[in-house]
C-alpha cells in the first residue's frame, strides 16, 4: 500500500519540491446542456408594439443573455443532491418587415426557466470568517450555510425563428417578478401582459454548463514559487520612452482583417469531410 503523503519536503518525485495544503473550491459534480427553447413568448417595448401592430411579417435578429438567476436547494430524502433552478432573461432585437424589403428593428423581452439536480457533497461545519462584509457596518461575522455554490456559464443564445402565433410555450397571462436590473436594459418600458400586445413567439438555441463547488482543503504538490519572468512595460503620462517605439513592438492584428478558415476546414463537428464553406 502506498505511503500517504503528508505536507512537508518531498524528494524524488520528478522535481516536485514538496506538499502543500491550500484552500479552493472543489467541483463535486457537473453537467452540460444544449437546449432548443421553443416559442418563447416575447415581450415587447412600447414602441416596438406599435410597430409589430401593423406589421406584415417578422423576421429573426439576434439575442443577448442579460442575466442569469441561480437558485441552490437541498433534495428532500436523497442527501448530498442539489437542485439547481435557473432563470435566463434575454434582450431580443427582431426584424419587422414593413413590405417587401424594408424593416424596422423592434426588442423585447424573453424568460427561460429551468431546473437540474446535481450531487453537492455534504459538509457539516458552518463557515465562519473575518473578512468584512460589503456594504456593511465592519461585521467581522459572515455565516454561510451548509450549501454547496452553484455557477452556470452561459454563452449568447443563438436565435433559432421568430413568428407571429396565437399562443405560445412558457407563457403566463401577465410576466411579474422581473428585477429592476433587467428592466433597466431597455430603453422604455416594457409591455408584459400578454393581452395588450401582439403575440410573438422565438425559438432559442442555449448552451449551458453547470457546476456545484465546495470549499475544501487539498494536498498538491509543489514545484516552485510563481517567479514572473517577464519585465514590466511602462507606459503613460511621464514615460521617457517614445510612443511610436512602443507601437513598434504590437504586431500586426492580422486575424482581425481576415478571418481563419479553420472552422471550414475541420468541418462540422471536427469532421474532415467540410463544413459546406464551399458549396
């Protein structure tokens, strides 16, 4: 059976210089999901109502995830699994089509929720600390509860279609609850009862990763201190130094002018067969 490794020195093991304890956040479990959110409804801005009143069509544009809500609450009767409930807010921007060609740009809002277990661990301590607590009064004493910490990463949604429709999926009579912090990415109000609005539904293409991490302890080797090897620029107000000098030395951003071809060249899905670039 092998010797365990305490904290201290260690020779012969590959330039490893010695064992150290240090405090992070361990991943207990994690998944990935690619969802197609179907006929999400969409709520207007006023001034965006008044022009989807009267038009003859509607047309795809683009989408931003302004925020996502986590949520962390403990499984009743299967210890150490999570739930993890999610509520995505996107900024819709959608295409109006006036006649035949010409548009006018419209945005609104969309609500996504979602919900996924996850096992977190169990730990029995609760955590105390020193560290002073933001926008308080100097409180030396932050209690944080048996619950491990969830974290989504979350890219911009791809906007899949837009339609005028009679109904649509995830749809309340009225939207509430939405925080001021979203309501705020608009420049006017939203229209959020679903009655006083022309029915737009979108579909979105959303990819997601979602993890629950603890703190804890962790043996690691050590190979040596993070000595920084390269040497300060110093640039600014009272550098001696010439600017042009200092531009001298940027390179060319030659993949800002022409984009690569690797996507078209390891095909979909990294497949040699192409990604149909040129076709």
């Amino acid at each position: 059976m092998a010797e365990k490794v305490t904290p201290g020195p260690v020779s012969n093991a590959n330039g490893v210089r010695e064992a150290v304890c240090v405090h992070t956040k361990k991943i207990y479990s994690s998944c990935r999901d690619k969802d197609c959110i179907e006929d999400l409804r969409f709520y207007p801005t006023q001034s965006a109502q008044s022009v989807l009143a009267n038009a003859q069509g509607i047309r795809g544009g683009s989408a931003e995830l302004l925020y996502t809500f986590v949520d962390v609450e403990p499984v009743n009767f299967n210890r150490g699994y999570y739930t993890v409930d999610m509520r995505f807010y996107y900024k819709i921007t959608l295409q109006a089509l006036n006649g035949s060609t010409r548009y006018t740009e419209v945005e609104g809002l969309a609500t996504f929720g979602k919900r996924v277990i996850l096992c977190g661990g169990e730990s029995g301590p609760k955590i105390f600390s020193s560290e002073p607590v933001a926008d308080e009064l100097d409180v030396q004493l932050d209690l944080t509860a048996d619950l491990p910490t969830a974290y989504v990463e979350v890219v911009d949604p791809l906007l899949l279609s837009a339609n005028f429709v009679d109904n649509c999926h995830y749809v309340p009579g009225v939207l509430t609850g939405v925080p001021e912090g979203i309501l705020a990415a608009f420049d006017e109000p939203l229209i959020l009862d679903e009655s006083q609005s022309r029915r737009v539904c979108v579909s979105l293409g959303q990819f997601s990763i979602v993890r629950l991490e603890r703190d804890t302890q962790l043996l690691i080797p050590v190979y040596d201190y993070c000595i920084p090897t390269e040497e300060c620029m110093v640039a600014g107000i009272g550098n001696t130094e010439d600017p042009c000098s200092l531009f001298a030395d940027v390179d060319f951003p030659v993949d800002s002018f022409f984009p690569s071809d690797t996507v078209c060249e390891n095909g979909i899905g990294g497949s040699s067969g192409g990604c149909g670039c040129n076709r």
